[in-house]
C-alpha cells in the first residue's frame, strides 16, 4: 500500500533560555492510506511533540525541525512557508486537540468557526459552508445540531464539544487525522462514544489516523500498528496484536504490566515501572531507559541501541531477544500449572476493616439556586447531590463512581464542609459537622484531609514544598521552624522523595512526584478520613500504579480512612472493599467491589463497565455503550433519571422514581427491573 505519511530521521529542537533542548531525535515511521496508528508512552515521551511536528505548530513554541523529513502525499512539509502550510492544514491533514475548549475562540460561535474552516480551503458559498457544518455536526451525533451550531464554546459539555471538534476538523475531508489523548479527559461513556465515531467516520470517509495515547486500552481498540516512545525516541515498532501478544522492549512490557484490569488480583500491589520519565535537559548516557530497566547491563549505560529489526519488528534494546526467550519460558511455566477454578459467586472479601462506621452520610442534600431571585416561590435549582445517604467504615475504602455532572465532587466537597449542605447530616466520629461551630470544625479538619486532582492547580506555586507540607503543622500543631522541617523530611521519604526536595519548588517536579507531595500535605496531620477526589485520573498508568500502591501502604500502616472518587473503574474496584455508583445527583447502586462488577444490577452501572476498553486486540465484543450525555441536573428526567439514556427503559421508569433498596446482602439498587 502507498505511504500516506512517511517521518524520516525527524529531529526537533526547541530553544530554551539555557540553550536548544532535544525533544525527539531519529524518529522514522509511515502510515499507509486508511490505517490507524497509535504511539503511546509517558507523558514527556515526545508523543505529542511528534504531533505537533508533523501539522508544523512547533514553529509557534519556539520549535524548530532541525534534520529530517516529514513527507505527506508527495509533499515534504519540512521547509514550507506559513502560507503554504496554511494551505494544507485542514485540508489535507487536521488535528484533534486534547482539549477542544484551548482549540475554539470562545467569543465566535461553534458553527462560525467551522464555516470559517470550510471557506479558507473550499470554493463554495456561505450558505454551502453552513449547510455542511450542520451535516457535519449532525453526523458526528450532536443532537439538536440547529441550537449547538449558534452556542459558544462554554455552552457545551466536554463530550458534545469533543464532537464539535471532530466535526471542524473533518470540515474539509483531511487524508490524514491527528487526534492527540483525544479522550483522555472524557468519562468512560463518552469515551467510548467518540471512539466509536472515530472508527465509523474512518471507514465511511477513508482517512488516516495517528492517534496518541496513553491509555493502552484504548491502542488495542483503535490500533493497526502501535508506535512507543520514551524520552523523545521510537523504543518499539509493531503491529498491534504481536506488540500485546510478547512485548519486545523492557519498556513496552513495563507499560503492558501496569495495566490494571478488571481481572486484576485486588490482594496484590499493581505493578509499576520504577522511577519516572527523565527530563529532556538531563538525559542519562546510553540508553535512556537504563536507569528504570531491570535487564540493564554495563552496554546499556554506555551506549544507546539503535532501531532494528527483530523477528518482524523494529525494537530498541540490545537484550531483546533475551527477554523473548524469557517471557517465552515463563508463559510455558504458567501454562503447565493446573487452573482451579474461581466460583465467582462466592469471593472472599479483602478487606479487613472496623464495622464501626467513621462516617455517616443521612439524606444528604445540595442545591444550587439559579438567577437572583432567591426569594422567588417559583426558583429553580441545580440539584447537584439529591437525597444521598450511605455510611463509611472505619480502615474501608469507599469507591464513588459516575460520569462528570453526577455529583461526586461536589458530595466530597459538603461532607468535608467546604460547602453547606442544603439538607440531611453528614456526622463524622460521632458529631454533625453541620452543628459544629466554625472554632469547632477547624480542630476537627485535622482528621479530615483532601487530596485533589491537580496537584499543581491546588498549592502556591511560589511556596517550596517545604512550607506547602509544612503549613497544616503551623495552622494546627504551631510547630517550631526545625520540628516542621523534622516531621515534612519523615513524611518526604514516607511517600517515595527525598529529603533534599525540602527546598525544591512544585513546577521541579513531575505530575506522579505532585501527587506525593499533595499526599505527604494531607497525612502531615496523621488524619482518621482522607478525601482523594480523582487523585489518580490525570497520571499516566504506570505512574497511577505508584500512587495506588502508596495510598493502599499509608492505609495499612495508620488505618486511614478513604473516599476514593474516580472515573476509572478498573483502578477504583483495585482499591475499594465498598463502590457507591451515582448518576445525576443521586446513589444508584452500592456493593462490594467484586460483587459490583460481577454481578452489576443497575442498568447505569453495567453500561460503565462495558464502556471500559480492554487491552487485548484478540478480544472483540460487543460493547453496550451508554448513548447520549447526563442531563442537565436544573431540570432533571421525570421517574427514574436514567431512563433517558436506559436501553431497558419502560413506561413505569418514565413516571415513578425508584427506590433504593436492598437486593442481596448489602447489594442495594435503585431500578423497577435490575439486571
């Protein structure tokens, strides 16, 4: 088949104020005509450097393409002039930005914004240009296309404006698709969704794709050949069932193992690569990889190993062929024992926790009041968390899942007292924190910490780590200078760093090293209940592996407390004894971890955890997706909320809400008809 794309030898350099840094070095790859090719790797392992490359939006962050050749259907676009380049963008390639709303200029219309694509590169009128916009949003499955096409930017959802820049960047009918981590900040619904409608518009219009991912999961759906890299080189080159089937890169194996799945041993630590991806500016000698490989020998601190083929792909490692060999006589091992059976009907529970409750949530209320008229009989509200009550067990982990807009966050938030509740209880060893006086609740925060999402986003940036750990000493314990310095020191090794980091500034450090320091801040007080809201969601997955296994550590060793949030499910069954699953506000199934995902009752649920991509190319199955997107929670469906989107909705789910109640033996479910 012809190349569609062919990289040769591409190498980018970026000027910094210490000098010009290499960003990606000796990258060669091609993609034929209406294939699909994934490269995944870490973050800073040059994916999205590669990307940018390739569409030339180097040029604009002080980039340059130093050697090599990048050539798009006969056309090298290495040293093309802006106009000329203008020219092809959109046209003949297009890209997908991992967030769509840094791509729309929010003070224009979503459908302006397309029409103005299709007018810089087809000859047609305005009225054709916006006749093919609402095709276009039509077909990318935006409902109501007539509405979303005069809405701006921050009127979308994250899904519905996904959608939107799916439909610009195929306003022209590109041969070639770049979609960079174009779900990774989606739930796992919408995710599936928008994969789903990359696959269909591929086949229907032809293109290629060069995906980036992290999410090897999502490679195995998607991929024809995976690509992966670390600390700016191709490290591995292979289609994508002989990559999943024996890894040839200490690497990719590494990537491989830490995939947790939803067979995955919860009494076991998940596996992760030691260490992080090191800085562009401090590259080690030899092979980059070395200092994290466990085959490492003395050639691989000395010298780097070149590309090659080996037994039909291309691989960077001089122990390949020894760690085939290896994993070869492994599996064999593996395959000779005896297999005894799991009944899946009856698991022993892994958790070993207090049946006294740290924790009780009762009709727990929170509403936000639209407009200003507070005062009006008729106002309306964003009933964000609606009637809720569940308890939590001293030493249990409590997983809550749910798609964004469901109520999550903002339940986490009123329990810690960071918001008042509307109504209900929340009452904490014993007290309703809601009576405490504001003296009160501040001696009790102490026993109750969080540990955010974005670590970065929630600390001074100008504050050394230090003084960011050390402030809950000051505030609650007024410690001197030297016990603060002792005890943030004792609690830096605690979670995997270095003394020597007390002096260091949060933007020295990687997103896995922010999540410890974040972690180290919310234990630094030695708290009963710990609030981890997505902590894990925007890391890559060997890097969420480490910090699972710190929190299961921390929990083990002081008896702490979690409510886990997330919207990856494989990595809240790994950790929870107990899963709350909430749509629109309210709770709408509770269990067990492993009775959760085996025996799903809620219809809501078991679409979820049908929508979770599975790494393993050799599995196909037909996936259940949710379809549509969560209603907004100022005007919520009649009877059962879910019953909009239910494929086993009836009349009765239209008019009468379900109650929740117990189906087995702390089973509980909301649904007229469970599954």
């Amino acid at each position: 088949m012809e190349k569609l794309l062919d990289i040769q030898q591409l190498k980018v350099d970026f000027t910094k104020k210490v000098g010009e840094v290499t960003a990606i070095k000796d990258v060669t790859l091609h993609i034929q005509a209406g294939e699909t090719v994934c490269i995944v790797g870490e973050s800073g392992s040059g994916k999205t450097v590669t990307s940018k490359a390739i569409m030339r939006l180097i040029d604009y962050e002080n980039g340059k393409i130093s050697d090599g050749s990048i050539v798009l259907d006969g056309i090298d676009l290495t040293h093309l002039t802006n106009k000329k380049l203008r020219s092809i963008r959109g046209k003949k390639m297009a890209m997908i930005f991992q967030e769509p709303m840094a791509a729309f200029d929010p003070v224009f219309t979503i459908g302006s914004q397309i029409i103005e694509t299709i007018l810089e590169h087809k000859q047609s009128s305005k009225s054709e240009a916006k006749e093919r916009a609402l095709y276009l949003l039509k077909r990318v499955g935006i409902s109501a296309a007539e509405i979303r096409f005069n809405q701006y930017p921050n009127e979308l959802s994250g899904g519905m404006l996904q959608r939107a820049m799916i439909a610009m960047a195929l306003a022209c009918g590109p041969d070639l698709v770049i979609a960079d981590e174009p779900t990774t900040a989606l739930d796992v619904t919408i995710q599936a969704q928008i994969l789903h409608l990359l696959q269909e518009l591929k086949e229907e219009m032809g293109m290629s794709i060069l995906l980036i991912t992290h999410d090897m999961g999502v490679a195995a759906e998607m991929a024809d050949r995976i690509i992966v890299m670390y600390a700016g080189r191709i490290v591995e080159h292979a289609n994508v069932n002989d990559l999943f089937e024996m890894p040839h890169h200490p690497y990719t194996y590494g990537l491989l193992q830490s995939i947790t799945t939803l067979d995955s041993d919860r009494s076991k630590e998940l596996y992760s690569i030691k260490g992080s991806i090191p800085a562009l500016s401090d590259l080690p000698n030899g092979c980059e990889f070395h200092p994290r490989c466990p085959y490492a020998a003395e050639r691989c601190f000395i010298e780097a190993p070149p590309l090659v083929e080996v037994n039909n792909r291309q691989t960077a490692c001089w122990h390949a062929e020894e760690i085939v060999d290896k994993h070869i006589r492994e599996q064999s091992v593996v395959e000779t024992k005896v297999k005894v059976p799991i009944q899946k009907d009856f698991l022993p529970s892994q958790s070993k926790h207090s049946s006294e409750s740290l924790l009780e949530i009762q009709g727990l209320s929170k509403y936000y009041p639209i407009g200003k008229n507070v005062f009006s009989r008729n106002q309306s509200y964003i009933r964000a968390v609606d009637n809720v009550s569940f308890s939590i067990k001293k030493g249990e982990t409590f997983g809550l899942v749910g798609e964004s807009g469901s109520g999550k966050s903002t339940l986490g938030r009123v329990l810690l007292q960071l918001e008042k509740l509307t109504s209900g209880k929340v009452i904490f060893q014993g007290q309703d924190l809601s009576k405490l006086s504001s003296k009160a609740l501040r001696e009790k925060r102490k026993d109750m910490q969080l540990i955010y999402q974005d670590p970065y986003g929630s600390v001074n940036p100008r504050w050394r780590v230090g003084d960011i750990i050390g402030e809950p000493l000051q505030v609650h314990e007024n410690s001197s200078n030297k016990e603060k310095q002792d005890r943030v020191q004792e609690l830096l090794e605690l979670v995997g760093l270095s003394k020597s980091d007390y002096d260091r500034y949060p933007h020295e450090f990687s997103g896995g090293q922010r999540q410890r320091i974040a972690i180290a801040r919310a234990i630094a007080l030695n708290p009963q209940f710990v609030l981890a809201d997505e902590a894990v969601s925007a890391l890559d997955v060997s890097v969420q592996a480490q910090i699972v296994n710190l929190l299961q550590n921390l929990q083990r060793k002081w008896e702490l407390t979690y409510l886990f949030i997330g919207h990856g499910l494989n990595i809240v069954r790994h950790i929870s004894d107990r899963i709350g699953v909430m749509y629109l506000g309210q709770l709408v199934e509770m269990a067990s971890s492993e009775e959760l995902f085996l025996h799903p009752a809620h219809h809501y649920t078991k679409g979820l955890i049908e929508s979770i991509p599975i790494a393993n190319p050799t599995l196909s199955r037909e996936r259940i997706t949710i379809q549509g997107e969560i209603p907004s929670p100022a005007n919520p469906p009649t009877g059962c909320r879910f019953h909009t989107r239910c494929p086993a909705a009836t009349a009765r789910c239209r008019e009468e809400q379900p109650i929740f109640r117990e189906i087995h033996s702390g089973h509980w479910v909301a649904c007229h008809d469970p599954a």
